[in-house]
C-alpha cells in the first residue's frame, strides 16, 4: 500500500488524538468497573480516583489510546494520521511533564499552600 | 521529521512522562533528607509504657476533675484511673464533650444513643456519683462547654437550619441569656473565658469571621475580625487572647480586642493546637511546634523526626506540664516531651492508627488513646490547659477560664 501524507491528513490526526482522549479515561474505568463488585467503596474509590488522575496525569493516560491507533493506522499507510496523533501524544506527555514540575515547584513556593 | 524520528520523539516523552512521578519523588525526598529534624538523642530514657485500657471500644481521654477522677470516652462515657477500675458513669447518651466544675459536677454534651426512641441532643449536668442533676435539650451542634467559677456554663451551639448562638446556663440548670451569633459553623469553637470573666467567642461567620467579647451578663462588649474560620482560643495568664487560625496563623489580642500580633507557621494544618506556659510562652502546634514570645516572635521550633520522611506534623494540641515540660503527639504516632528551651527531653513511637490525643492528670499521669505514661510533672496549675484556668485538657476540662490561678481562686 502507498503511504500517503498531507497537511490534511496530518491534521485529521491530530484531531483524532484529541477526540480520542476521553476513551483512556473510559478505558480505565472500564477495567475498574470489570474488576470490583457494584456498589462498593473499592469501585467508588477507584472510579474518582482514576477521574481525578486522568487530568493529573493525562501525558500518560494517552499512551492507552494514541499508541494504539498509531499502531493500527500505520500499516494502512496513513502515515499524516499516524504523524498528527504522535505530535499530540508528545505535546500531552511533554505538558503533562511541565504541569507536574510546575506543580511540585509551586507548592514548594507556598503559592498553593499544600506544603508544610 | 522522519515519522522514525517522531515515534522515537514520542515513545521517550512517554516515558518520560510515566516517570516524572517518581523522578519528582525521589528529588523531594533527597530534598527533606537534607533538612534537619530533631532526631538527638533524647536527654532522658522514655517513662514505661501501659497499654491504654480498652472499654467496648479505645476509650478516649476527655476530662479530669480536680478531685483527680479522670473521664473517658468510649461507647458509653466512663470514669476512673485505674486502669482495670473504670466504671461506666452515664450508660444512656453517647457523650461528645465534657467539662468539670469545681465542685465536681460533671457537665455532658452528649446525644440520644443509636436507636433510642428519642432523637434528641442534651446538656446535662451530673453529681460526681453520677446522679443526674439536671438535663436540658440543646441545639443538634454544639461546643465542649466553658465553666466558669461560679458554675456557669458557656457554649455555642447551632441547630441544623443555621445561625449560631452563644448560651450562659447557669449551676442551676437555668438559662441565664443567649446571644445570636449569627453563624453557621458545624463544629463550633469553645468560647474562652478571661480572668475578669469575659467570655470570648468565634462567631462562626465564614464570611466575616470574628471573635466577641461579652460579659457574664451577656453584654457585648467588642467584636475584632479574625482572618478566617478559628479553632481554638486560649487566654494567657496576662489576659491575652490566642486564637487559633487553620490556615496555620496564630493571632493574639490584648483584653480590649487589639491585636498584638500575627504568627503564620507556614503549613495549613487544620488541628493544630495553641498551649501557654505560666510565663506567657505560647506553644503553637502548626505543622512544627514553635514556642512563641510575648510578642509573637519564635523562640525556638521543634520538628518531629519523622517530618520530611513521612510529612509527619504536630496537629494536636500541646499540653504543658509543671516543671515547664511540653508534651505533644505528632500526626504519625510520635510523642515528644520536649524541653522549655526546646530540646527532646525523650520521645516515643506507637504503631496504633488511633488518632492523636493528650490528656495529663494533675499526678503525672500522661493519657492517649494508645498508651498511659507516669511522667515526672503533672498538669502546669498556671497557664493553657491547667486544673485552673483551663480549656483544653483533651478537648475539655474543669473550667475553660484563662489565667486563673489556685492563688486567684
């Protein structure tokens, strides 16, 4: 198969790495929801804790969705797709980085008061 | 880019990014290693241990009178310091604060039990045998009471729709007034009562926080705003009142309601607790412990060992013994006797979950909820808590008034 790619597709990749972020956090609770019993503390617990850890550490969680698609797209020979969903892999993990270290940095600095 | 380069690019922010956790933990724990906590070798061997009794559930120290009758909390309200002599003093309500007068009348904040036919919250008063002397309904949330020396009780309650008051019952059973304070606090703050009987009170006004002054007779005297929600307030041998701030402030104000200083200890610490010791030292449990002049400067702070390995912190309420020795429990079940000029005097470790909780008995005797120690000193007579001018003894004690002393009495 010919690889192709464009502007065009490159930004269709891009696009579908961003609409395809939620699912890491439906993909999580999936497993939680497989493997508690309904209606207990352990299931709620881990249900808001993987809410509340998806957008602590979504540079990870997107690893659930983007390296698969990118490893599904690219032997069809979408290789825009495959570069569009790549760069926002790397721009998510790299600013997941940079939030964490500001993070760690800021509490440090008692501007967010959690240090003691 | 090469779409090669750009898997690689990605595959390494990835895992990078996977990594940054721990990378940023293991840089803060290198960081706290270096930092020096106050893990000397203490100056004295630790007194023998004894297991804290155990009733239907780990009774909790919670007042003592000045007969030396120690009180605990557990299912049912129970007293004795005998460690295989407690008997069960009030069997019917479960007990949330408590109070003893001079006399030994034992005042109760408490609540209907589970499954009673009544749903009621009550402010009763007992004889030191135990025998009810009076019972009045209360509103559902309430503060450990304050007692005067005349037997008059101060509290600020609320009921569930709102609006805090403060309420003076007098020895009788009687009220005597109530002031609206307007607030809506549902653990409400303990008023404070001065040497000259003021009463000092947080309003429980989230929005406009502020501490009253008022006379036995109800009269309001001065209003001073507070930067936000307190959790104590103390009064010092001289009449200055301390008040306790959770956002790790300490602030004090004179008689009049002028404030003469601001301490911030750095850390949000939401039980920290405030002592003073007979010559004004506050001791302010706010993360560290920092012993505080008359003018609000820090004299010395004590770091448990156990801070920057395990963001370990003091969140309790000090107690300060007669020979001027600290005695405070750290949030991970450490407890310090620490020196006036801030030295470990000993300390020791517990593997006990329970919360932390101090109380010492006019004999020597130091109380938690894990373990009972005989110390050398017991409860300081001048000062915040002492048997005379009290408060907080463990959450409740014979009077709540500051600065009086056994000479003033």
């Amino acid at each position: 198969m010919k690889s192709t790619s464009s502007p065009l597709q490159i930004g269709m990749g891009v696009l579908l790495g961003i609409v395809l972020q939620p699912l890491s956090l439906l993909i999580v609770e999936g497993l939680i929801v497989a493997t508690t019993r309904a209606g207990t503390e352990q299931r709620g617990w881990g249900l808001m804790g993987a809410t509340l850890g998806y957008f602590a550490y979504f540079g990870m969680a997107q690893v659930l969705t983007i390296l698969p698609a990118a490893l599904l797209l690219l032997p069809t020979g979408k290789r825009g797709v495959v570069r569009g969903l790549l760069a926002v892999g790397t721009f998510l993990a790299l600013a997941n980085i940079v939030l964490l270290v500001f993070l760690y940095l800021a509490n440090h600095a008692g501007i967010l008061g959690f240090d003691r | 880019m090469r779409l090669r380069t750009l898997f690689a690019l990605y595959l390494i922010s990835t895992a990078a990014a996977i990594g940054s956790p721990f990378a940023i933990q293991k840089v803060e724990m290198a960081r706290r290693r270096m930092i020096p906590v106050n893990s000397e070798a203490p100056l004295e061997p630790a007194p023998a241990q004894l297991e804290a009794p155990r009733g239907e559930f780990r009774p909790i120290p919670a007042c003592q009178a000045p007969d030396g009758v120690e009180y605990y909390k557990d299912y049912h309200f129970s007293s004795g310091s005998d460690i295989n002599d407690r008997r069960t003093f009030v069997p019917d309500i479960n007990v949330q604060f408590c109070a003893v007068s001079k006399d030994g009348t034992v005042y109760l904040v408490g609540s209907s039990l589970v499954g009673a036919s009544d749903n009621q919250s009550w402010f009763r008063a007992y004889t030191r045998a135990g025998q009810l002397k009076w019972s009045m309904p209360r509103d559902e949330y309430c503060s450990p009471p304050a007692l005067s020396r005349d037997g008059t009780a101060y509290f600020i309650s609320m009921p569930r729709t709102g609006n805090t008051a403060l309420t003076s019952v007098d020895a009788a059973g009687q009220v005597r007034w109530t002031l609206a304070t307007g607030g809506f606090d549902w653990n409400p703050v303990p008023p404070a009562i001065g040497p000259d009987g003021t009463v000092y009170a947080y309003t429980g006004v989230r929005s406009a926080p502020e501490i009253i002054a008022v006379t036995a007779q109800g009269k309001k005297l001065w209003n001073t705003s507070v930067l936000a929600k307190v959790s104590q307030i103390v009064v010092s041998p001289d009449g200055t009142i301390v008040v306790n701030v959770p956002s790790g402030h300490a602030l004090a104000f004179d008689p009049q309601g002028h404030e003469l200083w601001r301490f911030y200890s750095g850390a949000r610490v939401i039980n920290g607790g405030i002592a003073v010791a007979a010559d004004g030292t506050v001791y302010f449990a706010a993360g560290f412990l920092f012993a505080l002049d008359k003018k609000g400067a820090t004299k010395w702070t004590y770091k448990s060992e156990r801070t920057y390995t395990t963001n370990d912190y003091f969140d309790g309420s000090p107690v300060v013994a007669d020979d001027g020795t600290i005695y405070v429990d750290s949030y991970y079940h450490l407890l310090y006797a620490v020196t006036p000029d801030g030295r470990k005097k000993w300390g020791v470790s517990s593997t006990s979950t329970s919360l932390p909780g101090l109380m010492l008995s006019n004999d020597g005797g130091l109380r938690t909820e894990w373990a009972w120690f005989a110390v050398s000193s017991g409860l300081a007579t001048h000062g915040w808590p002492s048997p005379n001018g009290d408060a907080g003894n463990r959450r409740c004690q014979e009077t709540n008034e500051g600065g009086a002393t056994k000479e003033a009495q």
